[in-house]
C-alpha cells in the first residue's frame, strides 16, 4: 500500500543544528495547478544555515521574521533546491509528465529537505541537464541562478577584468565559470584551501584573502583595477570595493547591506561608478540558460561533500565550519 506519509527535516526552533529533527510528516498532494515531485538530491547552503539561525541582515530582519515564524519557525523545511522526478500532475498541469526528471529552486517555500514536495508547475522548474546526475542537478538552482543574475547586473562583456570575492562557494564557483563563458578575465577570491580548484574552473588569476588583500593590490598598483566587482559575500569595506574598480567600472554586491545600497547611490549621483544591489529573480528561462550551459560543457558543479538526508545536522556543522569548496550535496533515498 502507498504511503501516506514523507520523511522530512524539520527545523524545531531556531538554533544550532541540533534543532534539525528527522520526522514523518504528510505526503502532499498535489493541487490542480501542481507537481508533485519525488526529491531525489537538494544541497545544504549558506543560506539555509542562516536561515536555521535566524541570522540576517538588519534591514531584512523583520519581514523576514515575520514571514519565518516569529517564536519559532512556521516554514518548518529548509532546502532552498532539488532535483526530482515528476510523480504526479494536476488537473490541469500542460508543461510536465509524470517521470520528468526536473531541477527547481523552491524559493520562499522551502522544503528541499524531504522525500516529496509540491510545486506549482508555473514556478521555476525545468528539464535536468541530461548530461547532469541528480546529485550535480541539485547544486544549479541557488548557485546558478544567482551567479547568473549577479553576472548580468554587472554587464559583463568579453574582455572585461572581473573580481569575483568568495568565489569557492555555491555562487562563487558558477560566476566564475559563466563569467568565463562569456570571455572575461576572471581574478577568484577565497581563503587559500580552494585557489587550486578556482584555477581548475578557469580563473586566470587567484588571491588568497587570509594572505592579500585585493584593494591594497590594486592602490599600489600591483594589480589593474577592475571593469566589474561582483562581492558575494560582502564582509569586506565598501570603500575598498569601490576604489579597486575603473572610472567605469560596476560593483555588484551580491549580499547588500542597507549602509552599502545608501553609499552606492551617492556613487552612482557623483562619478560613472555604478553600485547595483542584487537579488535574484527566479526565472524558468534562466533555469533553462544553465541547462544549456551544462550540457554545453561549460559549467559544472563543485560537489564537496555528499551526506545522506538522515545526516543533515552532520551537513550544516561542515558547512558553517567554512572548508565547503562549492557545494554540500543532501541524497535522498525513497522507501516506496
Ligand atoms: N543576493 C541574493 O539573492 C543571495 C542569494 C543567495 C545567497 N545570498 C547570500 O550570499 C552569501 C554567499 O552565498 P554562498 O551560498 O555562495 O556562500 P558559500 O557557499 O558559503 O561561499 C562563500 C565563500 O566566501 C568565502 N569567504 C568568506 N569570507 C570571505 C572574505 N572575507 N573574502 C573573500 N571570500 C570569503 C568562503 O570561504 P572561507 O569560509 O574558506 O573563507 C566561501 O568559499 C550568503 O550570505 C547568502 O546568504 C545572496
């Protein structure tokens, strides 16, 4: 008989991850307009860690909180991607069969960290690269969409010299490869463990951040300034992104803060510098760009560790320790 229930990580409150409880919930069932999808992989991000901590930025904490759960957390599943297979349709679902192997942020909703979900077929949700297993399909969606989005605010054109700072994580290891894609001079930035693999992917130069610090390269003139700047993580000083790029050059800032997009827009009022605050849509046609990168040949995922959803606090610790080089892939094995 199927079973009318799914394994699923629940986040209990908001804390370390001993919070991360491995539970039976209900199986969904999908509306006329959904899919439901058998999860096979999804990946543990920085972002779901801050998420389970409830850490964010000042400016975003209160809606945020409110949409999460006040006291403790209303979206129970984490997960921010998946791959899967199409179990069933809605009524009225025209764009996938049942068997369709898919790749898919979950975006708000979360709830990558279970055996099945239910999405709306109008949501983000596209065909896995064929030439991708579940496993690497699963890392696309945050990583890459938000490289992509990241890489096309900058406007980044062949030529251009591009700085990518916290280039060995999830976003990073993408923008850098599309970056390349598109002809530009990439320079990775990341602590000194991931430099080979950054070399690996494509990057023409590397700078261990422990050891050297890009600005200070840049005012002694050691290094060109830079066309396009694109801070994911955004712990360094605004001043020193800014000063490191040319007359024209764009700074991206791929994790805002609130003093950042205020001194962005003087910039942007006083010289041809543009600052631009980035925050990625979720787009079908933009799922299906990376499809086709994949299957081009001309990304691929950075797969660091692979633990099984049953090992998910085990998952969040190595991921906050900071040693992930690109991506921590969550397995998902269904008992029906
Ligand atoms: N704007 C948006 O729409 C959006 C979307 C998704 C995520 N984000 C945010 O973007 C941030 C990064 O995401 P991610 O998933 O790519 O994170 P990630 O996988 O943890 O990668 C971040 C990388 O940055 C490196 N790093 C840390 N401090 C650094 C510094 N001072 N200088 C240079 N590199 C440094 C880390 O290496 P070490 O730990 O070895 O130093 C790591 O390799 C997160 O805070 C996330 O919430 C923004």
């Amino acid at each position: 008989m199927m079973k009318m229930t799914m394994k699923a990580i629940v986040t209990t409150k908001y804390g370390s991850p001993d919070v991360l409880q491995l539970q039976e919930l209900k199986k969904p069932v999908p509306k006329e307009d959904e899919v439901l999808i058998k999860i096979h992989a999804s990946t543990v991000t920085a972002g779901d860690c801050e998420m389970r901590r409830f850490d964010m930025p000042a400016f975003l904490w209160l809606p945020l909180r409110l949409y999460f759960g006040a006291f403790k957390p209303r979206i129970k599943v984490l997960g921010q991607e998946l791959t899967g297979e199409i179990e069933a349709v809605g009524k009225s679902v025209t764009k996938f069969n049942v068997g369709d192997a898919i790749f898919a942020p979950t975006q708000m909703a979360l709830g990558g960290h279970a055996e099945y979900i239910c999405l709306p077929e109008k949501y983000a949700i596209a065909l896995k690269p064929q030439n991708m297993s579940f496993e690497e399909a699963a890392t696309l969606p945050t990583g890459g969409l938000n490289a992509q989005h990241f890489i096309r605010k900058g406007n980044v054109k062949k030529g251009d010299r591009v700085l990518i700072n916290g280039a060995g994580g999830c976003i990073g290891t993408y923008a850098v490869q599309i970056a390349k894609s598109m002809g530009a001079e990439v320079t990775a930035v990341d602590s000194g463990g991931k430099l080979k693999m950054l070399s690996g992917l494509g990057a023409d130069h590397v700078i261990d951040y422990t050891k050297q610090d890009f600005g200070q390269l840049v005012a002694a003139q050691s290094i060109e300034p830079f066309d396009v700047i694109i801070d994911i993580v955004g712990k360094g000083s605004f001043a020193r992104c800014v000063k490191a790029l040319a007359p024209d050059g764009t700074y991206v800032m791929g994790n805002p803060r609130i003093s950042g997009i205020i001194k962005g827009w003087a910039i942007g009022l006083n010289t041809w510098q543009k600052v631009v605050a980035a925050i990625a849509p979720y787009k079908v046609e933009d799922l299906n760009r990376l499809k086709e990168l994949a299957e081009k040949g001309e990304i691929k995922a950075v797969i660091d560790k692979v633990y099984p959803l049953e090992h998910m606090a085990d998952a969040h610790r190595y991921v906050e320790t900071g040693a992930k080089a690109g991506n921590v892939v969550i397995t998902i094995k269904s008992e029906q």
